[in-house]
C-alpha cells in the first residue's frame, strides 16, 4: 500500500511539470510566430500549416495528458494509456507538419503514408473534443464524416461524389480546405494571442480594475449590482471567447452580488447569462469571431468591428433598461456607499489599464497592423505595467507572466479542438459540395421570399447552435447557411452578421440553453425560468439581425451608407426599444397592466415592420410615439410605494 501511494505522488510530481511545460510552449510558439521570430533568427520561413500541426500536435497531447476518458481533469498522473496516446499524436502531428511540403503536394503518391497520418489524427482530434466540450458537437462533425464516406447513397439533390477511407481521412488532415485550413490558421495565429492579452490583463490586476470601475461606475445607481454585471460580463465577455466560461467565471461573484442586494436569483443568473453572451457581439475582439468572420467573409477586420458596433450598443441599451425595471419591481437599491471605491481613486490606481486597449485600437485603425501583432503589443505593455506599477500598489512577478502562458496554453485546449474538428466538417462540405445542395434546398423552401429564408436561417442558426461554444457556432454556420442568404441577395457582411447573432442567442434560447443553464447551477434556480427571463433581457438580438438585413446602414458600411436613413435607424430602434421594452417589463414610468402592454407591444410591432419594410413609416412611427406617451402620462402610484413581485413580470 505505501509503494502504491509513493509510485501514486511520484507520477504526481512529474505530471504537473510537464502538463505546464506543453501549455507554456503552445502560447510561447504562438507569440512567436506572431512576432515573426523564426525569420528573425534563422531566416526561415514556415508555411502556416506546419506550424499549426505543431501547435496542435502540443495542444491534443496537453488534452490526453489532463482528461480522462470521461472528460474529467486528472487529479495527478495521466493513465499509462493515455500518455501513449499524447506521445503518439504528438509525434504524428510533427511528423505531419515536417513531410507537410511533399504531402500536401504529392498526396496521392504517398497513399498509404498519408492515410496513416490521418488514422491517427481524425480518431485523436474527435476524441480530445469529446473530452473538452462533450458530445453535442461531435456527433455533428461525425455525421458530416458519415456523409463523406457514404454521399453517394442519399437521394439527390443530397447525392455526393464517393470517398473512401484511405482517400477521405488524408483529404481531412492535409489539405487546404480542411483541417489545416482557415479556422485553424486563426486559432494558432490570431486567438491565442488574445486569450493571452485578457489572462495577462487578468493576472496583472487588470480585471480587478474593471470590477472595479464598474461598480464606481453604476453602483450608485438603483439596480446598481445588475447594472455592474452587464458592464463587468460584457467587458470579459469581448475577450473570453465563450459565453459559458465568462458565466462561470464571473458570475460567482455577480449573481451572489445581485441576489444580496435585492434580485431573484432567477434575474441574476438570468442578467449574467444575457451579458456574458452579449459580450460575444462587442467589439473589437468579439469573441475571437471577428477574426474568423474577416477571413470567412473576405471583409477587412476593421470593417467587422465598426458594423457591431450600433448593435452592440442597442443590445446593452435594451439589457440595462429591462435590468432597471426589474430594480423597479424588486425595490433593489444602489450599492451601499462603504462597498463603492470612489470612481477617481479606482482610475487612479488603475488608470494605466486602459492604455493596452488604446494601443490595441490605434495599431489596429491607426497603423493597419494585424490583429495578432497588435494584440501582441498591447499585452506587452500590460506586461510592462503589471510590472511597474500593478492596481492599487500590487504589482506582479515574472513568475507571473509565466503563469499567465501556461494558463493561455491551457485555455487554448477546447478552442484549437473546436477548430481543428470545424476543419473537418468545412473539408466534407468542399469535398462533397453539399453546401451548394443545402443553399438550393433553403431558397426552394423560401419560395423566393428573403423574409421567410431569413426567419428559417434564424431558426437553423439556433438549433445548430445549441450546446456548442462560440466559435464552433460560427464557423459551422457560416459554412453551412451563409451562402443560402448570399445567393439571395443578403449582403455578405449583413449575412454573417445575421448567423452569428442567432447562433449565439441559442445560449440562452430553450431548451439547450448552456450560458443559461451554467448561470442557473451558480443561482440555484430552476435552469428553464432563467432561459425565459434571459429571452426577455435579450428581445432586442432577436429583432436587431432582421433590421440590419433590410436596413444595412446599421453596421456602417461605407457601400450603404445613407447618413439619413442612418438617422431614422438610430431613431426608429431607440423608439422600438423604449416601446418593446416597456411592454417586456410591465414599466413605463409606472406599472402596466395587460391591456397597455398589448398596445405597446402592437406599437412596437408596428415599429418594427414600418422600420424594417420602410413603407408607411410615419404613421407607425407616430403611432408608437402617442401609445408610448399615453402609457407614460398615465397617473400611477409613486414608484417607491410600488414593490410588485419579479415573479409577475418574468
């Protein structure tokens, strides 16, 4: 028994080394590429798709050597079994990327050597995925596999060209259109070295600043705890990368907040879920999908960024008034003054955090620099400034700037999976050209009509979407369903757009509501009242995709650019939300009763058409205006006497 527990702490003493050593050397190879070291250096240049062999082979051995067959984290060593695993693709993927030159171009001649490569890795990249984000999206990217091999069987227009194994499982890995395609190329390139830029933020005091600022902010306002956890949420939300993380990390400090100051659990877990996933849309990281979305869509980064911009802001307009109502109804205070830093000591104590996001802005606009050089540079600073001054006086180490790659390295496990099995998927579709079958069927179904196509796109994005994190949604989306709303005459920007908003909504949309569902578990409440409290938050993205579709002056292009259409977007949205918002929450400077939310929900509706169709826009417009000032003329009771519960407005 003592040999077994000294073999038992020995295994244990050497696991958590290395598992350390491959997470730091996947981030340390990553921002070395960005900075262009191995040209410096040695005058070498890489194709890209070497490296990202290298970087996944690094990241699916950090996968075996941390989960187990369930998917649960090692508490000590790997099993015998699944070392041999790691080592084996490890050593594959290197391999791989070393023969990358004479592979990709000659594949055909090496068949039995290339069909071993992808043997090994297709099995080993559906396995790690399995253990990092469960079974949702594998069975997705197995059908489309299943489909590779067995298309030529479906009945048309579904009938696809045949593959084999030996021809299809090479086809996956090596080429181009696949695995080491695009979304990988932005996973090793571009994410990584963001996820970098927040850990690094994070570690050096930088979230604490922003906690914070938020609560100097807004917590002296009534509802202030709800009002912090939409700033705090959507700021970590931007450069997280992923709905649920954000939740879970943020939201066990926000939802207890919010539950002490007066809310219902059910409208601070519900609060924490819209936000964070809301923090999906804000630029400029978005989550990692504006990278994606720049390369998918052949639209400048820049651009990307200033369309989310209006819908961003109208979606967190909507969230803090429906978050104030129900301050409203829950007669929730402000954060008491002892629990509030003054706003001017936070700034400055932690001013100086604010800097890497102007550096990252200027090299981004300004100097047209990419944005992993950029991101590169802004975490440099941050490194800089977490060693020199730090928030409130303390400062960081090098020790934690180590720290920092490993847990980079470690988060980077589930994203690279993700892509790299998106490749897959992205490698069936070019191989068997079941895109343009999909794109024939949904524009048949439509009957011509871009109203209908869009409403069955919404409902598509949503139910793909379900259980998968934020930028397996995106990809599959914009590789299945994009090119049906192009072929239609959406424009590409308003039609991406459009997919990434309704694959994200499915977040907190039922009944696989998983930013909902984990905010649930924090709150213990019942995980489907907080996916209908979180729709209600969150009317405005539902309706938001179908206006900046039909009226394209929202996401300000410069191809529709109109500055008077502009103004009546801003001004007819501004309307709908005061108007759909009181009719949501039962407030409108006073309580409503049901026949007055039914006018302004017939108001709003009539907004919403005249605004998106653009016919009889002034008498819907008028309309809106004289019910919404009818309910606010009203005579009600003062609202400090009226203390309704949350439970009659959900």
């Amino acid at each position: 028994m003592m040999t077994t527990l000294t073999e038992a702490n020995g295994a244990a003493r050497w696991a958590a080394p290395v598992r350390a050593l491959v997470a730091v050397l996947i981030t340390a190879l990553s921002l070395g590429w960005t900075a262009e070291l191995p040209r410096l250096l040695w005058g070498r240049v890489y194709l890209v798709q070497e490296f990202s062999l290298v970087i996944l082979g690094l990241c699916l051995a950090l996968i075996y050597l941390s989960r187990d067959l369930r998917g649960r984290d090692y508490p000590a060593a790997p099993s015998p079994f699944n070392i041999l695993i790691a080592v084996t693709v490890l050593g594959t993927c290197w391999y791989a990327a070393w023969r990358y030159k004479v592979l990709s171009a000659q594949m055909f001649y090496f068949p039995v050597e290339t069909f071993i490569i992808g043997a090994i890795i297709v099995p080993a990249v559906i396995d790690g995925l399995r253990r990092m984000v469960g079974w949702a999206l594998v069975l997705i990217v197995l059908a489309f596999i299943a489909y590779g091999l067995w298309g030529n069987l479906m009945p048309a227009p579904f009938t696809a060209r045949p593959w084999t194994v030996m021809d299809l499982a090479p086809h996956l890995v090596l080429d181009t259109t696949a695995m080491v395609g695009l979304p990988i190329t932005i996973g090793v390139t571009v994410v990584i070295p963001f996820i970098f830029f927040g850990v690094l933020l994070n570690r050096a005091g930088g979230g604490e600043f922003f906690s914070d600022l938020a609560v100097a902010a807004v917590g002296r306002f009534r509802g202030g705890s709800g009002k912090i956890a939409i700033v705090a949420s959507a700021l970590f939300g931007t450069i997280s990368g992923s709905a649920v993380s954000n939740v879970v990390s943020t939201g066990v400090i926000s939802i207890p907040l919010m539950k002490r100051s007066g809310f219902s659990g059910r409208v601070a877990a519900a609060t924490e879920s819209v936000a964070s996933t809301g923090g999906q849309f804000m630029p400029p990281v978005m989550g990692a999908a504006a990278f994606l979305m720049a390369e998918l869509s052949q639209t400048p980064y820049e651009t990307i960024v200033l369309a989310a911009v209006l819908p961003a802001l109208f979606f967190f307009f909507a969230v803090f008034m429906q978050s104030d109502a129900d301050a409203i109804h829950q007669n929730v205070a402000a954060v008491p003054r002892e629990e509030r830093k003054p706003f001017g000591a936070v700034i400055r104590q932690g001013g100086h955090f604010l800097l890497p996001f102007v550096l990252l802005i200027v090299l981004l606009f300004n100097f047209n620099q990419s944005p992993e050089l950029s991101a590169l540079a802004a975490a440099a600073l941050v490194a800089v400034l977490g060693l020199t001054r730090g928030y409130g006086g303390e400062r960081i180490g090098f020790a934690d700037i180590l720290e920092a790659f490993r847990k980079t390295g470690q988060a980077s496990m589930e994203i690279l999976a993700i892509v790299a099995a998106a490749g897959f998927v992205i490698g069936v579709l070019n191989a068997t050209g079941v895109v343009f079958a999909l794109t024939s069927i949904m524009v048949q179904v439509a009957g011509g009509d871009v109203v209908l196509l869009l409403a069955l796109t919404a409902v598509i994005s949503i139910v793909l979407g379900m259980g998968m994190p934020t930028v397996a949604v995106y990809v599959l989306l914009a590789s299945l369903v994009v090119p049906a709303l192009v072929s239609a005459g959406v424009p590409t920007l308003s039609a991406h757009m459009f997919v990434l908003y309704y694959g994200m909504m499915s977040m907190i949309t039922p009944p696989i509501a998983i930013a909902a569902y984990a905010a649930s578990s924090i709150a213990d409440e019942k995980p489907l009242a907080v996916s209908v409290t979180a729709m209600r938050y969150a009317w405005i993205a539902y309706l938001v995709p179908f206006i900046f579709v039909f009226r394209p002056e929202m996401l300000l292009s410069k191809t529709h650019f109109d500055g008077l259409g502009l103004t009546e977007v801003l001004l007819a949205t501004t309307l709908l939300i005061f108007i759909l918002n009181g009719a949501l929450a039962g407030y409108l400077r006073g309580p409503l009763r049901w026949p007055w939310r039914l006018a302004l929900g017939l108001a709003g509706l009539g907004v919403f058409l005249a605004l998106v169709s653009g016919s009889h826009a002034g008498p819907a417009y008028g309309v809106g205006l004289a019910v919404m000032a009818a309910c606010a003329g009203r005579r009600y009771r003062r609202r400090r006497g009226w203390n309704a519960r949350a439970g009659d407005h959900g």
